[in-house]
C-alpha cells in the first residue's frame, strides 16, 4: 500500500514555495528600487551639470577680459615709465602728441579726412 503524504507536509511544501516567490518579488521589488533611486539621482544632477557648464564658460568669459585689462594696464604702465626715465621717448612723444620740433627742423604733416 502505497502511503499517502501527510496533510501537514503538502501545506509546509507549499507554504515553502509561497516563501520562495515572495523572496523573488522582494528581490525584484528592490532592484526596481534601486534603479528608480539611481534614476533619481543621476536626473537631479543634470541641471547642475549644466549650471556649472555655464559657470565654467562665464569663468573663462571674466578671465579673458580680465587678462584684456591687465594688458591696458601693462601697455598704460610702460608707456608712463618711459615717459618719466627715458628721454628719447618723452622727446618723440613730445614732438608727436604736443607738436613740439626744433627751430632747425622742417616738419611736414599729413592730415587725415574725417
């Protein structure tokens, strides 16, 4: 005579494949949220990625005029040096910007239409 299973061991069997799937679904229920918190994530640091874009291209935007100005200064300062140590220079500045010449010298000018 063949035994048939006890009742109790049938429902511990399907108790057991009830736990089984319901670890599975836990499982992919916590993949799903884990790939919904890294979506979140990597959405929300787009707009900063972009902001500092930005803040990067106005960066070098300031430093060019930046270097520009240092340049007038630069061009501002040499010019004023030379015009307080070097002689030759302060005379040819002179004879150009004040029309200052020597009494011996002829001086001719080409005048540009405006």
């Amino acid at each position: 005579m063949a035994s048939r299973p006890h009742p109790a061991s049938s429902k511990i069997s399907r108790l057991r494949a009830q736990t089984k799937a319901i670890h599975g679904l836990n499982g992919l229920v916590l993949c799903l949220f884990g790939l919904s918190v890294g979506a979140l994530a990597v959405a929300s640091a787009l707009p900063q990625k972009r902001q500092l874009d930005e803040k990067r291209l106005e960066l070098a935007r300031i430093e060019e005029r930046e270097r520009a100005v240092i340049a007038v200064k630069e061009d501002a300062q040499a010019s004023y040096e030379a015009l307080r140590d070097d002689p030759e220079y302060l005379e040819l500045h002179a004879r150009d910007r004040l029309n200052l010449h020597d009494p011996r010298e002829k001086i001719y000018r080409i005048e540009r239409e405006r």
